[in-house]
C-alpha cells in the first residue's frame, strides 16, 4: 500500500509539470496566431479615437465655425490631456508596480467606445458664446478622447512589457493600426469629397465598434495572463526557462553596464571620467551620466518625434495642402497614407537589417524623420504659394514627406521599446516603459504649445 502511494506521488511529481508545458507548447505550436491577433486588435484602441477625428477633418472643416483652425483647437483641447499620463510617470516604481494595468485598460478601452458613439450623436453641436458660435461639445469630446488616448501609453506598454518579448512588436502594429482602419474607413466615405458615401456619424458609429472589439480582445489576453499563456519562452521546459531566463538577464545586464559606462549612447563616443572632472566638477559630471543615460537618448527621440507628429504636423498640414488642386483631396491622403505608413513602419522592425538594439540604430530614422518634417512646415509656410503648387502631380511631395514621417515614426516608436528590453534588466525594464511613454505626452504638450503660439496667436501661416 505505502509502495502504492509513494509511486501514486513520484507520478503527480513527474507528470504535472510535463502535462502544464505540454499544453502551453500545444498553444504556441497549433495557436501562436491566436495571442498575436489579440494583441494587433487590442492595440487598435490606443489612438483610434483621436485618429479617427483627424481623419475627419476635410469634412468638419466645411461644417464648423472654426473653419481650418479646428485643428489647432483641437490641439488645444488636447494638449492638458497629455498631463495626466505624464504625471503619473512619476509615480515611483512600487506605486507604478501595483496599479491594476488589467482594470484600467478595461476603463480606457471602454471609454473610447462611448466616447465614438458621443461623438457620432454631437459632433455638430453648436454653442454661440459672445456672439459666436462654437463647436464646443466636439471640443469636448475631443479632450475627453485625448484623456482616454493619450492614457493609454502609460500603461498598454508596461502592461505588454510583462509578457513574452515577441508581443512588444504586435501590439505596436496595433498601434498602427489604430490609423490604418480608420484610414481605409474614410477612403471607403469619400472623405473630404461633396458626395459621402456615409455621414461622420456613421464613421465615427463605426470606430465604437472597433473599440468594442478591441475590449472583447483584451478580455481574452487577460485570461490568457492569469493562465500563464503570454510569458517568455512558453515552449520550453520549466529547466530551460530558468536557464534561458539567467542567460537572458545575464546578457541584458552586460549590455546594459557596457552602454552606460563605455560610451554616450548615439554618438558611440568614450568619456575619460579624469577629463570630466579637471574640467568641470560634480556638476559637469551629473550632467555627463545623464547624457551617457541610454532611457535620456531614447526618451528624448520619442519626445522629438511626438512634437512633429502629434503637434507640428497635424496643425499645419491643412496649410500646407492648402494651396493645391483639390486641397481637400490631397488632405485626406496625407492622412489616409500616413496612417498606412505607421503600421508598415512598425512592421518591418526586427526584420533582417533593421534591428533595433541599440540607441544609435534611430539615429539616421531621426536624420530623415527631421528633414521630411521639414518640407511639410516649409510648405505651411510658403502658402498660398507651396513648393510644386504649379506642376502636375506637386502635392505628391507633401503626401510622400507625411508617409516618410508615419513610417518612421512608427518604425522608431516600437523600436524605442524594443531596445528597452534588450539593454535594460527585467527590474528596471518596466520604470523604463513608462518613462518612454510619458516622453511621448510631453512632446504632444510641446507641439500642441507651437501650434498656438505660431499658428493661432501669431498666425504665420495662411491657406489663402
């Protein structure tokens, strides 16, 4: 009997582990398509919203009082949104650690969708004030979205940061397409046209949908968390696991000390500490560790990139396609192909030859980011007299420049996060996230504080 029950133990002892990685390798093998789905779909609430009201602009223009300075309003109406997010980066790293990532993207998530159907219902509101009618419960919306949009950084990061690395890549195809749908939503409206195909409500009716799809998708990633069927290496033994896990924060270490004591990240240059201190002393030195500070070089690129794409751009666009044929038109394809590009851009990283590894892989995708973004302001500001105005086919170059800023914008904002994980340890990884994500906020803050200043206060660009 005692010999019975010792053998009934061995046996629970040897074949419960084999039977749990037997079914998470089950998973992987017959099902890996499965988590990766979830992720792209649940990564199209992050700023589908907000997406989905640029998209919309060649129609509002014509229907609100705000004309063209809608969109810096709405910039505007945004720009305070990015401050909560940002202040919660600052929380420390065991009050971040305790937040209930899983609740509050359920919150966000859901938010967006009503906040689409709102949209849908009051977008045309009016409200004279002083005189003037405003679009005031649009605004409104607006801002409201951009709390649930902008939130979303802050946490869908960290949270996918939790689990296996191969992840971090599809929720930032999510991402991308959060502008790729809505984009392929209003070529199918004919948006920007004089005859729509469906009305704005419509559309905006549709974005809830997605939304409500996207929650649907969270739900079955977060079951999937409490089973354990989204960490790294699922496929392996619990002994490999353990080994790779070493191996990996072993690595990940190494390269961590190696790029924070070796070099200045980006510029590859060594810094002698004898020199710093003869010229300059403990502050020169504070302000060199810093700058040898990998996160300060990959947050300030995110921060860099954000203030073009979700500030400069988007308020100077409507002037810089101004002065074309069929300025309406070639709006909407700014847009429409801008929001192709990201998702392209986010695609292609980790694919042979554009690996993201280190700080210095961004540093020619900013070099060509920079100089496209500057064509499009450039253009701004010379209308009503843009560059090409007069040649066949001129508005290309304003399309073609807003497709190169979205894919590398793309390309870089998931690479930022990438290269996180490969020189940050596993403590430290998460604060990093989030640091990264609140660097967006402050750069959306920084372009939303240009739009008014060059656009509304000083106006420096005219579409006529």
């Amino acid at each position: 009997m005692e010999a019975s029950e010792t053998l009934s133990t061995q046996s629970v002892s040897v074949t419960t582990p084999v039977s749990g990685v037997s079914a998470l390798r089950q998973l992987h093998e017959g099902n890996a398509a499965l988590p990766r789905a979830l992720f792209v779909l649940f990564g199209f609430s992050s700023w589908s919203v907000l997406n989905a009201l640029w998209l919309q602009l060649p129609n509002l223009y014509t229907s609100v009082p705000e004309g063209f300075q809608l969109a810096t309003y709405m910039l505007a109406a945004l720009s305070l949104t990015n401050l909560p997010p940002l202040l919660m980066s600052f929380l420390s790293s065991e009050q971040q650690s305790r937040l209930p990532y899983q609740q509050i993207i359920v919150g966000l998530i859901f938010s967006s969708s009503l906040l689409s159907f709102l949209l849908a219902a009051f977008w045309d509101s009016r409200v004279r004030i002083g005189g003037q009618e405003h679009s005031v419960a649009l605004l409104l919306l607006v801002a409201l979205s951009g709390v649930a949009n902008n939130s979303t950084g802050v946490v869908f990061w960290p949270w996918t940061g939790k689990q296996a690395k191969e992840f971090t890549k599809w929720l930032g195809i999510g991402e991308g397409m959060s502008g790729l749908l809505p984009g392929a939503l209003a070529v199918i409206q004919g948006a920007g046209s004089r005859r729509l195909l469906f009305s704005a409500s419509a559309f905006f009716s549709c974005i809830g949908v997605f939304n409500a799809a996207s929650l649907l998708a969270f739900v079955g990633l977060w079951r999937m968390e409490t089973q354990g069927l989204l960490r790294e290496n699922v496929e392996k033994g619990d002994d490999e696991i353990a080994l790779a896990s070493t191996e990996e924060e072993a690595s990940t270490s190494r390269d961590s000390e190696r790029l924070q004591t070796d070099s200045i990240p980006l510029l590859g240059v060594a810094v002698q500490e004898s020199a710093t201190a003869r010229k300059g002393g403990p502050s020169l030195d504070a302000l060199v560790a810093l700058l040898r500070e990998p996160s300060t070089w990959l947050c300030a690129s995110q921060t860099w990139f954000a203030l073009w794409a979700f500030g400069i751009l988007q308020s100077v666009n409507s002037y810089a396609t101004a002065s074309y044929p069929r300025a309406a038109t070639v709006l909407l394809w700014c847009t429409v192909l801008s929001y192709v590009m990201d998702p392209v851009g986010r695609a292609v990283v980790g694919l042979p030859g554009l690996r993201m590894e280190r700080p210095q892989d961004i540093v020619l995708p900013i070099v060509v980011f920079t100089c496209s973004a500057s064509v499009i302001l450039a253009a701004a500001a010379m209308s009503p007299n843009a560059p090409l105005k007069d040649v066949p086919g001129g508005a290309a170059l304003v399309i073609l420049c807003n497709a190169v800023c979205a894919g590398l914008f793309g390309f870089v904002n998931t690479g930022v996060y990438l290269i996180g994980r490969h020189i940050f340890p596993e403590g430290t990884l998460e604060r990093f996230n989030w640091n990264a994500s609140a660097a967006v906020q402050l750069g959306s803050i920084i372009g939303a504080g240009f739009s008014l200043l060059f656009v509304v206060y000083l106006q420096l660009f005219d579409s006529e």
